[in-house]
C-alpha cells in the first residue's frame, strides 16, 4: 500500500472568501438540484464539512469517483463565512486507495464506520483523531484477511469512537455499587463475580450481578466476555486474543445500545451488517 500523505490544510483569501486546500475522506454524497451533487466530508484538520459540487451529475463530468464514500483525496473548497455549506471546486485523489466494493461484507463494514462518522459532530479543533479513526479502520478493513476478523475491527473502532466521544464506559467496575468487576492475575483479566453482569445504556455502565437483578431486561454480559475484552484490549503487539461467538454477540448488542441511547438514533447501515455465523461460515477455517 503506497504511503499515506499527511498534510494541513492550505488557506488562501480571495475577497471575503477563503480557498481552502485539505486532506479529507468522503463519507456521503447525494443528488442536489438538478445537476449537482451534496458531498459530506471528513477533513483532517477542519472538521467536518457539506458542500456543493457544481455540475457533478453530468455523466461528461471528470472526477466523479473522487467523491465516492471512503475515497480519499485533497479537496479544494470555498468556505464563505457563515454559509453553512462550502462550495467544493474539486478532488484530487490520494493514496491510499481502497478498493472495498470488491468484497462485500468489508464494503457494509466500511459503511457502517463511516455512518458513525457523520452521525455524530466533529469540530475544527476535533478532527485530526476522528480522521485517524476512520482512516485506520478503512485500511485495516481493506487488509483484513478472514471474514471473522471483521467484527473484531468494528468493535476496535467502537470502542474509540466511543473514547473520543467522551462516553467510553467503565467496563471494570459495577456503575452502581463500584465494586470491581475483574481482578488480575499474571497479567490477565479474571471476572471477580459469577452470574450474569449487565449493561445499563442510560447509566453508561455494567451492572453487577447482584445490581443487575433488579434490571433484568437489560443486556446481559457473561463474565467471560468482559474478562476478554479487558484481556483483547490490553494484549501486547503480536498476541492474538481470540473471542468466543458469545462474547462477540454480548459486546456488539451492548455497544450498540450504548451508541443508539447517545446518537438517539440506530445507523440505517447496522441491519446491513452480515450475523457472525455468516462470516464464520466464509472463513474457511
Ligand atoms: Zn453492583
């Protein structure tokens, strides 16, 4: 994979207009009037931005593909104070390119992280670790080998998403009681408590089993399954630490009720996402 280009934006004044230059990737784009085209983008140092491609829908149009979701390139762009909307001159396509449509289940992946991008608001003074975010996952979704690894990159970017978004839980101790849910022995994580543990969206935490039994029409999380995320997560360079079926089912119905409750919303591109029996079953191992 060639080498990524980094680079701040560029910014020259032209009247009461700006001429920005940034490195950005393309998360949505959709009809506009008659002949243009509505682009969301992800700048690397500008946060993130709509504009306008003037003329983009002419099928004679050059440099349509540069605006295709995941693509990356350097965008060139007229930010009018206050406008709301930018009006984008054009986009230079970077490396690194991903080819993701030539496998499915890595392309609805790709969608659904780049979903959780636009659904959420990304500031100027924000953007750079949102941008590393998606763009890490993009490549590592593109390098991924077997379909099973898959949902292990999703949640890697969950539980990031979640961290820069300031809602990352506590998945050690009780949100009610704070007892400490796990303990460590020779480096490794072991659940403190058997029984079932469960997550509470509204308080952004894991109940305890004896907190738990009051709440049980909350999302249960066997003890094994925090135990090896706690272990995945802080496991050295090079270790493989690998989840059960169950474990990835409890996290994934979590997370995604911990993110719907903060977005007040499901991404439309969830339901798209293949089960884990699915992609086991493509794995061919
Ligand atoms: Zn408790």
């Amino acid at each position: 994979m060639p080498k990524k280009v980094t680079q701040p934006s560029a910014v020259f004044n032209v009247g009461d207009m700006e001429l920005v230059s940034s490195e950005c990737i393309i998360l949505r784009n959709q009809d506009y009037l008659e002949r243009d085209r509505l682009v969301t983008f992800l700048t690397r140092d500008a946060g993130k931005l709509r504009g306008i491609v003037k003329g983009s829908r002419k099928l004679t149009s050059r440099g349509v593909g540069s605006f295709e979701p995941f693509s990356r390139g350097l965008i060139h762009y007229v930010d009018k104070a206050g406008a709301g909307l930018v009006a984008i001159r054009k986009c230079d396509p970077q490396p690194p390119y991903l080819y993701l449509e030539r496998d499915y289940h890595k392309f609805l992946y790709a969608g659904y992280v780049t979903e959780l991008i636009d659904l959420c608001p990304i500031q100027r003074d924000e953007s750079e670790p949102f941008f590393e975010l998606l763009g890490g996952t993009l490549d590592a979704l593109c390098e991924a080998g077997a379909p099973r690894r898959l949902p292990l990159l999703r949640l890697r970017f969950e539980l990031r998403y979640l961290q820069l978004l300031g809602y990352q839980p506590d998945w050690t101790r009780c949100c009610m009681c704070l007892r400490p849910l796990l303990r460590w022995e020779n480096n490794l994580a072991e659940p403190v408590l058997r029984g079932s543990h469960r997550f509470d969206p509204r308080r952004g935490g894991l109940c305890c089993p004896d907190c738990a039994r009051a709440n049980r029409q909350l999302t249960p999380l066997a003890p094994e399954s925090l135990a090896f995320l706690e272990n995945w997560r802080n496991a050295p360079a090079g270790t493989v630490v690998r989840p059960t079926r169950q474990a990835l089912e409890e996290l994934e119905a979590a997370i995604t009720q911990h993110l719907a409750y903060h977005l007040e919303r499901q991404p439309r591109s969830l339901s798209l996402l293949p089960s884990l029996q699915a992609l086991n079953g493509n794995d061919g191992a």
